[in-house]
C-alpha cells in the first residue's frame, strides 16, 4: 500500500470485461486493497463473478472493495449536509473504510439547522481527519472548518438545481472559507478526498509506504 | 415617499455639479428623504454647499442623506461577516435610517466562529426584517436564515480574492442557500436591500404610499 | 408553523417508498402543513396511498399538500410572463396556498405586450406581496417593480433556448433591475419565493412563530 | 458612401500623430464622411489641427466628424434608459448625424417608470428606426420592441455594478427578448447601432451604393 | 400583420391539444399569417387536424404556416455555412416566406472555402436584407458583413462541439465582427432573424402597420 | 495555538492604524503566533513601530510575524513552478515558520523541465506535507501528487497571462488532477496552505490544540 | 490530396442515406482518401452497404476510412494520458494512418506517474510530431512539450468529472502551457489533430499540394 | 539551439537588475538566440547597459533579442488583421527573425474586405508555415486556413471590446475553425506562435537538436 493512493479502477466508460479484467491485473500484483467505483449493476456484476468476495457500496456511485487494509490509527469522520449529498459521502466512506480508516457520521447537517450539528461539535472536536460533504451553497465547509481544529477536506457536490450550478458554486464556495485552513477535492470526488485523508493520516502498521 | 423608493441620486458618473443639481431637483418636489450614494469627495462636497444639512456615512461607499424620514415601526437588523464588509453594510444601514428604519447592527460574525452569532440569537429571532451582509463564501445567510423566523434579504459583497470571483461566489451560494425563503439582491448592493426592507415594512405614519 | 419554513420534502433522488416514509414523519410531529415538491407520479402516487388527503398541484413540478394552513390575511399576488412559466408559478401558488395565503394570479403578461400588465396595474399597487415569474430576458420584474410599491420577490426561470443559459439570463437581469429593492430567488425556484412571501408576511393567527 | 459603412478611425491604441494621418489618408481618397472615435483629448486636438472643421460630440466616448452626409429620409429614434448610458448613446447620435439621419431622442424612460415611455409611444410607433441602449438589465428593449412595429437596434451597455457583469448581463437579456426581431449590437457599440441602421435605411440621395 | 411581428405558437412544452386550441385562437382572430414552431410529429399532427391547410416546412425545427401573407417587394437572402445550420435557416426561410418574404437561399458556403462565396457576390449586394446563419466560429457574419452593403442579420447555431459551447462561441463572434452594422439575434433563433427581416422591410400592401 | 489557525490580520483595506490596533489586540490576548499579511508599506511601518520585533517577508504579499511558534516534528517542503510564483510561495513559506514548521523549497521546478524536479525526487518522498505552488496550466501539482506519498496541497497562483485567466486555470487544473488525494485552496492563497499543513501536522509541544 | 486537408463527412446530424450519399460524391471526384467520422452503426452500414472496402476503427467515434493514402516519410507519435482518452487518440491515430502517416502510439502515460512516460523518452525525441491526447488537467501536453523538440499538437478531452467541465479545464491548461511552442486544437478533435500534422509534414510522394 | 525553445526571459514582474542578471546567465551558457521578452523601457535599458548589442523591437510588448540565429530554410509569414493586433504580430515577427525565420508580413487584411487578402493568396499558398495574428471574431484564421495549405497557427489577441471579451472570443473562435488542422496558442502569445513554428521546421544548419 502507497499510502493515499488505493490501487482503483474507475468504472465509467469501460466494459463490464475490462473491468473485471483490470480488476484482475491489480489483484495479481499487489497486497493492499483493489477498488471498482462508479460500477454499474452489469460492470459490478461481471467484476463479482470474476472476482468473488468483495464489498459492494451504495447504488448511484457503487464502490466494490477487494483486500481492505486493517484498521489503522485515525479517528476520521464524515459530515454530510443532505440526503442527496449521500451517495458522494458514502462513496468517501466505503473507501476510507477500505483504506484501514472507517469514519464516524454525521448526516443531515445542514447550517440551515446548525443547533444540529453543534450537538455533535465533541466529535469534530477530537477527530484526526474530517471530510465535509456539501450541495447547494456548501456552507457547512465553513461552520465545521471553525469548529474542527485538525485537517478539513471539503467536497463540493452537484446536488441543488438553478443557481447551484451542478457543484460549481459549492467549489467556489468552499475555496473562499472564510476558515483558514480548509483544503478542497473536485466536485462529488468523495474518493479523492478519502485518498486525500489516507495520505495524511499516513502509513498504517507494517505498511511499506 | 413611495414605500421602498426612496429618492436617491447615484453618483458614479457625475460631476459634483450635476449631483448638486440633481438633488436640488429632487428637494424641490419631494417631501421625503433625498439621498445621493456613491460620492466621492468632490461631489460630496458640492451638494453640501448647495444643500446644507445632509448626513453623511461612509467613506468608500459614502452617502448623504437629508430629509430623513421620521422613525417607523420594525425592528430591523443587519448582520454582517468580517471587517471588509462594512462599507456595504454601512451604506445598507445609512439608507435604513434615512427611512425610518434604523437598523440593529451584528458585526463580525462570520460563521467560522458560529459561536460568536449564536450570542445574539434572541435579536434575529426578534427582528422583523434582517439584512446579511456578507462577502467570500456567503454562508452567513444561511445560518442567518435557519434562526431567523422573518423576512432574510441578503447582500453577497465583492470581499475577498481568487475563487471569490469579485462576489459572483457568494452572490450564487446565496441564492442556492439551504435556508428556504432567504431573497438576495446584487452584488455590493447594500442601497437595494434597505430598499427591499422597506417595502416589505410598509409606508411609515402619515405616508401616502 | 416556523413562520416561512414549511415543512416540506424535496422529492427527485428519493424512492416512492422514501417520500411516503419522510411525509409521513412530518406529518407524525407537527401541527402545520407538508409539502412534497417535485414530484413524479410514482412518488406521488406511494405518499397519496400512505397519506391521503392531499391537494395535487401541477404535472411537470408537482406539488402534495397536506394540511394546508387556514387563510391569513395579507393579499399575494404571482405574476408570471409567459405560458413556459407556469410550472414554476403554479409550484409558488400551491405552496401560498398551503402556507394560506391563496394568491391572485396575472398571467401571460410578458413586457413586450405591457398594455396587459397595465390593465391590471391596481391588482399590483394594492398588493402587500407580489411574485414575478419570468424566464428569457426577465424583463416583467423590473417593470412590476416599478408599479407595485410593497414587496416584489423575482423569481427566474430556464424557460427560453440558447442566450437564456437556462435561467441564468433572467437570474442576472433581475439582480441588475433598475427597480429598486426587488429581491431574488434561485432559478425556477417557486416554492422559495412562497417561503419568502410567507416570511415577510409574519404567522397566520395561533401561530406560535 | 457605401451604405451603412462609414469611414472611420478607432483612436484607443494609437499615437495622435497616427489618428491626424489615418483621417487624412481618409479625407484624401472618399467624398463621405469621415470619422475619429473613442478619441482622447490629446487625439482629438492632433486631428482638429491637421484637419480642421469636425464636429465633436461627447467626452467619454468622443467622436469627430468631418464632411458629414446631407441628410437622407428616415426616422431615427434613439432611445437610452439612465444617464450613465448617455455616452453609448450619444456616440449613436452623433453618428447616425454624420451619416444623415439625425435622431429624435427619448433619454431617461427606464422601465421601472414606464409610464415615462408611454407617454412618447407615438414616436415609438412612427419610426423607421429605432435603437435602445440600455445598461443594468436592459429590459427596456423588450418594451421597446413591443411598442415600435418598425426595426429595434438594441446596444446593451456596461453601466450597473456586480450582477450587471460589465455589460453581459443587459447582452445576453437583449437577446432573450420576448419582443420578437429585436436584433442586438456588441457592448457599447453605439457606432455599431448606428451603422446598423444606416444599413437598413439605405443610400441617400446621390449615393453611389 | 403588425409589421415584424408574426402570430406565433412556440410548441415546446405544450401538448398537442393546447398547439391545436392556441392555433384556433389565433385563426380566428386575425387576418395574417399564423405559425407554429418547433412543433415534433404529434403536435404538428392535432394541429393540421383541427385547422387544414398549413404548409409544414422541417423536421427537427418543424414550423406550420396557415394564411401566409402575399408577396412583399424586397429581394431577402438566407446564407447558411454548413449542412448543420440548415434545420436554423430553414426555419428562417420558412417564417420569412409566411410573411411574404420568400428568400434566395445561399447554402454550404462556409469561409473555409470563401471562393464559393464570391461566386454568388451579386446576390448579396443586391438584396435588400440578408440573413446569415453559422455555428462553429460563426465567420461567415464578417465575410457577408463585408459584402453586403446592406441590412445583415446573422443567427449563431448551436451547431459544433467542444470550444463552440453550444452556440456561445458564434454569438461572441458576430457580436464581435470587424463588419460594421452587422446585428445578432439570439442562438439557433431563424425565426427571430426572419422577425427582424420583416420589421426592416416595412408593411405589405394593403397591411395596417 | 488553535492547530491551524495562527491569528491574523489581513492587511489589505484598513487604514495603518487599524493594522498596527488589531495587531496589538492580538498580541494583548494570546501566547501564539501572530501576523500582519498583505501589508503594504506603510501598513508594515505603522505594526512594527507600535509592536518592534515581527520578521518580515516578501515584498509583493508582505508579512509580518510576532511570537514565532518554536519549531515542531514535521518534514515541509514548498515547491514551485517558475520565478512568478514566488510572493505566494514565499507567504506559504513564511507562514509555515511562524507556526513553527520552517519547510525546504525545491524552486524553479516547472513541468516542462521535468528532471530538474526528479532530481530532488528523495526530498518529496520522505515529506510530511507539500505544499506546491503554481499559476499558469498548474501541472506542477499532478506530477508532484504522483511522486510523493504523503499529503500534497496545491496553491493555484494567478500567473500568466489571457489564457490562464487569473489563476482559473491552474486551479481548475488542480481539482481535476490525474493525482488521487491532492487537495487544493483558494487561487493565490499561500496563506490558507501553511494553516491546511498546521491543521494536519497536529499541536506542537506544549499546544493546548 | 490537399495536403492537411483529407475530404470528410462529418456524419452526426445526418441520416445513414445521406451520409452514403456524400461518402459518394466524394469518392467520384478525388483521388485522395475519404473519411466518414463520428458515424453511428446505422450510418457505418449504409456507407458500406453503398462503398465497400472502408477501414472502420473504433466504437464511440467511429471512422470509416477508404482509399487510404500511401505511407509518407514522418515519424508521428500519439501519446494518450488514460483508458478514457482512447477513443480521440483512436480516432486521431486512424486519422493520420488514412492520411500515410500510421503514428506510433504511448497510451495510459499519465502524468501522476511520470517515470512509465519517461521510459519512452527516445520515441518523443526522436518523432517529427507529436499528438498528445489528454483530459482532466491536461498536464500531460506541458510534460511531452518539454521532452519532445519537435511540434507537439495538443488535444484536450471532455474525459473527467466536476471540474474537468466537459474539457475546458484541460483545453485552458494546454493553452496555458509553460512548454514554450505548443499548439491546441478544439476538445475531442482528434481530427484536426490529425490534419495539423498533416499540413506540417507536407505533401506525400506523388503529391500535388 | 534546442529546435523551437528558444532561451528566454519573461519580463514582467522582474526588476531590472534580475532581467539584467538572467539574460547574462542565459548568454554565458549557450551558444544560440537570447530573448528579454515583454520588457518595459527601465528593464530593456538595464538588460542592454550589462549586454550590449541586442536588437529591439516593439514598444508595448518590447523584445529584445541577442545573438540572433543564422538565417534558416523555411518562407514563413505573419499576418495581422487589424492596427491593434500590430504589438502581437510584431512580438512573434521579432522572434521568428531572432530564431532564423524572417517573416513575410501581411497586415490590415481583416476579413471584412477579403479582397484585400486574396490579392496575396500566392504569398499564403507557397508558405511552409503561417502565423494568423487576430482579435475581435478571430474569423481571419478561418479564411486564412482556408487558402493556405500548410502548417496554420493562429493566436488570438486580447483586441476588442465588450463581447471580445479580452481575446477569449476570439480564441474560442479559432478553436472551433471549421478549417480543419488549424491550430492555436494561448491569447496574445505571439512569442509561443514563433517557438510552435520554430519547432515545425526543425532544426537550423549546424544545429545538435
Ligand atoms: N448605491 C446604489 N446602489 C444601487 N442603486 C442605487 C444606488 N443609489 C441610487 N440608486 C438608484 O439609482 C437610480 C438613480 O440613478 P441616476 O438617475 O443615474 O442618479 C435610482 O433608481 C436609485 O434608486
Ligand atoms: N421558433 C421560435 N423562436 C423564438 N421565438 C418564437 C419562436 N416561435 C414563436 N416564438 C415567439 O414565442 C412567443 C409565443 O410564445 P407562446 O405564447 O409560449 O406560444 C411569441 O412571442 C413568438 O413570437
Ligand atoms: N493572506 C491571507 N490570505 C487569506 N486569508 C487570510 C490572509 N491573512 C489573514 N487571513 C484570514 O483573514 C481573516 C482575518 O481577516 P480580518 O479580520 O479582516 O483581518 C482571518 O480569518 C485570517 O485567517
Ligand atoms: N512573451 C512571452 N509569452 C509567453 N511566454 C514567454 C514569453 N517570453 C518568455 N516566455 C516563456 O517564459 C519562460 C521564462 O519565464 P521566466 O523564467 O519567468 O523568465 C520561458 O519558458 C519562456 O519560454
Ligand atoms: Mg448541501
Ligand atoms: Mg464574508
Ligand atoms: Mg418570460
Ligand atoms: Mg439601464
Ligand atoms: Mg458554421
Ligand atoms: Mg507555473
Ligand atoms: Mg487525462
Ligand atoms: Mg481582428
């Protein structure tokens, strides 16, 4: 395992034979864990009945595991704002999960309600790496960037219509916080900013990284 | 006066002889508050000597007010975000007063430090009508608009550097705020949401509106 | 009823089986009404099984009402431009109406025809809210901003091809009216206009707000 | 004078010596008229000495003029919304005069008082042409358009702040227009509305083309 | 006929009994020509059915025509750059000849090959008013620009991929044209071109206008 | 020390006086580092000669640092692309020391010369976090994120020219980097970077964090 | 042959009869190869069906290819940054075989791991053009720029998600470039790739052009 | 000489001293062309005062040129559409010369009088490589690449106003040339033009590249 960087295959675009195919090849190679995203029933399928055993995550953004590393050191979390922000932090999720880092969550927090994620503030508080996962005008960015004193990753998401821009205000958004500190992935990259947690949670035991 | 239509000049453009001129036309006629905004130096200085008497506010964005209307009934506040706000803020709560409103002020609450805006809950909640000022990410209308029962107008400013687009950012995530019913009105226009207030407010006693 | 804040549920991305589960926790706590927006007619279907007893409003943004409030008093208006526009008016005069505050209605009154919209001007000078739909060049704000004096919400829609950018035309020109304290909502955002209408026109009597 | 394409000279970007050269390499060679635009005071005074007797209109967009056409039939109409939008204007004017086809004029009748406008609509109606020039939102040519039978020159301008996006705003809504056949010039093009409808009005008399 | 301002149906959006009734309104009333546009099969199908008799011109931007005006004095030319413009131009011809405008059409004369073009030189100088319609980079504005003396009224398409943006890329160009009085309507519009085409050539004998 | 968040004043828009009093309250309350950033001139003379003793970098993006942190574990390397980038590198850089963090800097490592990166190849693996700065195409980041296994923040600058639109570019470039887990702040902002490494690298000794 | 510029249908939009029809035409008039691109399976077969003897390569942009040119001298290189950007490296790499110049190929060279590109440095060195072919950030054209000396022609890819925006990031960031002397052409257009090395490398043996 | 990188300084931003100092270092290694680009009349005096003997050209994107290459086999030309695109066209003519390369000129044959053009088509058709230097519409690369059979680079420049959009309209113009195998660099980067055709034709006699 090269810390942060999970052997993938990203699935749009391919065969349901050359993933299960590619699949194939990392499994071949490497110890650490193999991931399938955004596999549709017929790619996750194929890869399945090559590849048996592995874990199989959410339905719009289906995340298939191979190999998950043991748990490491790291309380990591995972803060979504609304039910249409799930499949992005459940991709996040499953990956960090596969990745030796599986995340506390909080969902539904929208600073519309901020009494509701104040309930949980202890969690953000004492967490070694949080993820943010937002739509719309993607304020929680900010509100958890000055409640968490660690390392933030925010992932702006297409989720709103209109003005929301299918994500890009969210980006914008999230880059112009007004708390310092607060890092950014691209627009419903829920893996990339778990990679981006892997990496500077660092190696887990008896990793090689 | 017209409810919400105060009778104002806007100075960009003009010579100080033209903005005296221009307002002289509007005292001659009107029996209502007169104002002229965005004036530089000069041109503040010209309708000064021909028309004594003016309130002056500001600096970067200053306005002169005379005739200013007689208190009316609303509790209105405005909120703003950090320090480089103000000059918005100011001319928003400088047009307020002119029309009878003026206006409770929270400053320095940007939703970084939630905590901060959550002291003074109890004025939003009260309010009959709240303008947030904010710049960069504008996520301080949200939170606004999820403890403020009434009407929210909210001003996106031109704060901020890089990705906050010269407003354009937290002008969209106001509009794709979480916070249903939170209107917005343009970029730095602090003049058009006391106007918008005092619409909404209704014609003060003795008005004809 | 929180004064302005229905309790509503957004439906695209949820099952049939989600909707009628989250209407039916609205319904389970509170006194006020429930919305479901947006919904297609499975979904539609499934709450009305679960939860009969709605009104149904519109085909392409539908909208159930359950628990519709008793009328209060304030006059409320939806002007709309053209006959692209009314999926969007209808969704903001449904959600009046379930907030009780049943609007008139003024259609078809695009500007290029402005005598229409004058044969009606009392309609708007009497109102104590007004709401303007319009898409394509969003001209109808500006003009219904400067006939009507109480509040004037302006909703854009993506009604129109081409230069119209799917709303963000009319959203841009409204923001620039050369009327004075019109406020603005997302694009197609009718309910959010409703919600602001509710907010400024403050709680229905019995209410706790 | 090949119509509706006058000889001109662009002054920004060129030394006063090359302005007085460029026009007199034009005076030299043509019987029409001749024109210097956009000219700084500098470029202005180099071009009156080496070719006296232009006519100079404007101050912010400064046009000379020499050997104007004798006036042709036609109708003009220039139409403007605020007195920022004077100088787009005014360079339309002046150069709809130098070609013969010297415009009445409608200035300030923004559309939040169309009333204003209403009261002129006969000389609306009665045009062979008309351009509107119009900043912020540029609503006034959908009124316009719907009022004039005849043929509608739109010139968006980049008057206004924030949303008003320099001009793109008041262009992109100009050609939304609900009023159909409005046809639309680039931002500030004022010398463009008027070459436009030189075009379309056709050789004076004696003309060659 | 109000000059320029044909009875039009916009299809889109609309079910074929509403084309069909919308139609019938407008027959009845009116002694000139009635369109639809953009009608698909079905739409086109209930309207001939309820009112026989429209002549149908298209596919992908169907256009039905009833009671087309008589002939007008004026020579209009429709140029268009590649096959992909057609369904546009087509469109265009199509309104111009209900309004009693029927065009030349100049077809597949794009400026990669602008010998093609020069071929038929005599035919844009002698028209009256030119229509020119092109995606892509949308150059053949300028070339036309500069070949007709007079009226050009250039429609961008939405025809390209990538960097042509869906039309944005020809818009910004013929806004930009080094031609002079070249004007612009908005993308993929041939009826507004036609529209405008109409106002410029005046009233039809025996028309009110 | 909040872990991440150094208190500091952003200099640009307040007048000498305000830095040199907000400066000063900073220093009143707390025993960690304190900055002044962007300050010109004479905004530096006014903090120094009411507070002696801050260092001072950097020219362009200058700033001022009191009560250096005392160095803590944690291997920072700022790396950048061309001679450009370094006021934001530099600010990055100088940020990091007073937080006690001093970071090596590879310089002067542009993508189109891709040995001079690999030379210090051994400088990105062992890093505890990397910091990479630059403008034009921002391909820095993706080769970078590639060859270092541990956390990598890119700071998109504004350098270059037309194309590279003011940093837009580089930063959408970041986001969409080919390197899994690079993580991206504001356009310019070396700043947010150092505060994204404090966050990650954890409390020093002594820290309350 | 006119060097650079191969005689092509360009098939969407059109029907399977009109595309074998002008597959036809061009065929009766010219010596050269003839291409038929982006054509679907209906359109493939007609062509077929009515001119047998078409090379046909790939899927997603299929071209059909006939009367191929004989190989011309010209090292020629397409490099390809991932899975996903095969489909435009295909369509380019077919392009250039038509036109005598069958290219080498390097796929799946992406920059995050740099040392597999540089494995085949002598291949970039040696070529007298290089086509690269890349989506997300397009850094893969400033690597190649500064290994290869010869002409590089850069492709961007709409491959990506977010804030790839369908191609424009990558095509900003290859015009961006801080590889001196690379040239861009439109998102996707393999094509134009192809006959931009054709028109470097000159006309084939034989050659008119 | 590596083919087609020239050794260059970039000035802007510098002080004197440091483009003084850079250009000494870059004469003290290498025994081709070095280049001060875009340097203002402080930084050109600096640079010539140490390094004596450089050709200068150009005023406001000044280049200065030292050890210019021997004149190398290769008729290239730089042509112009407009007065204004002159600073561009002159930056990449001064740096073909500097590279071995004088350019033929043709200047001031903007396509609206393409006549004026086609008077040198031979110049166009004999060419092995052609620069097209053009703002506003951009179309000139369209026609351009239309008659010239060999290599086309074309670079859009910042020239125009308004919906120019500061050379942004004119690049997507050129990017989506329906010349096919035109190719494009960054706006006004008439120095990358001059390294792309320097790459093209390849190495000067007695080169290493
Ligand atoms: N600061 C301001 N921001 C936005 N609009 C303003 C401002 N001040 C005045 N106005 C409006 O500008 C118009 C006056 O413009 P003018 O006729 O150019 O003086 C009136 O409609 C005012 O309501
Ligand atoms: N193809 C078309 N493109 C643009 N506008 C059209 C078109 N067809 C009709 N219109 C205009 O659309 C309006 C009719 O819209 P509606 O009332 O929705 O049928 C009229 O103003 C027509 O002039
Ligand atoms: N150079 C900088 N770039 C971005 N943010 C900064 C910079 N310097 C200070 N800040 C932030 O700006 C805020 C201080 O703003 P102010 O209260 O206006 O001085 C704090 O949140 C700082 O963390
Ligand atoms: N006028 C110019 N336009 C674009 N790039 C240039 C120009 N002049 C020099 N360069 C490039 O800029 C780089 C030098 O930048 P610097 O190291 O900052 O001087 C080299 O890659 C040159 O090829
Ligand atoms: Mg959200
Ligand atoms: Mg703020
Ligand atoms: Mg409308
Ligand atoms: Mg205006
Ligand atoms: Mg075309
Ligand atoms: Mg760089
Ligand atoms: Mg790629
Ligand atoms: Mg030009």
């Amino acid at each position: 395992l090269r810390t942060g960087l999970p052997e993938a295959v990203y699935a749009p675009g391919k065969t349901p034979d050359q993933c299960a195919a590619l699949v194939g090849e990392l499994l071949a190679v490497d110890g650490g864990p193999v991931l399938l995203s955004r596999a549709d029933a017929d790619q996750a399928a194929a890869a399945l009945a090559h590849h048996p055993g592995a874990t199989v995550t959410g339905d719009r953004h289906r995340l298939l595991a191979w190999r998950p590393a043991p748990t490491r050191p790291g309380r990591t979390v995972v803060v979504s704002a609304g039910t249409a922000d799930l499949p992005v932090a459940d991709e996040c999720a499953a990956t960090l999960t596969a990745l030796g880092l599986p995340p506390a969550r909080l969902t539904d927090v929208g600073v519309a309600g901020v009494h509701r994620l104040l309930v949980d503030v202890d969690v953000l508080v004492e967490a070694d790496a949080v993820v943010v996962v937002a739509g719309m005008e993607g304020a929680l960015a900010s509100v958890v960037g000055g409640l968490a004193p660690g390392p933030v990753v925010a992932v702006p998401t297409s989720v709103g219509y209109g003005a929301a821009l299918e994500g890009v205000t969210a980006l914008l958004a999230m880059l112009s916080s007004c708390a310092s500190g607060v890092t950014v992935v691209g627009i419903d990259n829920g893996f990339g900013a778990a990679c981006a947690v892997s990496r500077l949670l660092g190696p887990g035991a008896g990793d090689g990284g």
